[in-house]
C-alpha cells in the first residue's frame, strides 16, 4: 500500500498523531470547550498549517529518509523540528 502513497503523505502519516495533540494544546478552559465550534476551527486552521509544513519539509528529504520512511513509516530525528520551524514561518505570512 505505501508504494501508492506519495513521501509527503507518509510523513504525515508519521506524525499526524503528534501534531495534532499539539494543535490542540492550550489553556485549560481551551481544553474544556474544545467541541465549541471555534476551537474545532481554530485546531483545523492548525492542523492545515501543520499539514503543509510536513509536505514542504518531506520534500526535502534525501534518498536514504525516503527509504527509511517507505520501510518503517518513521521520519527522521530531525523531521519535527524543521516541521515546527517551517509551521512558525507559515503561521508569521
């Protein structure tokens, strides 16, 4: 099946799970009134940042990542950070 998906997919696959916690991180009360339609908007909003940070970052990754991606479904140590860099760049514009 992964030979169908492209990199960029299958890296958000490695790490949706994690982005998504923290797009839905906040305060307390944020926590509390997560079903409210505005966080659920404000937490999508995040997630779409987030989504085209991993596609811009999985586009920068060498022959061996995409190897190792392709046979373990893990990115790289460094994937995350550069994910949040590029995540920060995008939320700025």
């Amino acid at each position: 099946m992964s030979e169908r998906l492209t990199d960029e997919r299958l890296a958000w696959l490695a790490v949706r799970e994690p982005l998504s916690r923290k797009a839905s991180r906040g305060t307390f009360l944020a926590r509390l009134m997560r079903a409210h339609p505005y966080f659920k908007e404000r937490i999508s909003e995040k997630m779409m940042d987030y989504g085209l940070a991993v596609d811009q970052i999985a586009q920068t990754l060498n022959p061996e990542d995409r190897r190792t991606l392709r046979e373990t479904g893990q990115v790289p140590d460094w994937f995350l950070d550069h994910v949040e860099r590029q995540f920060r760049a995008i939320r700025e514009h």
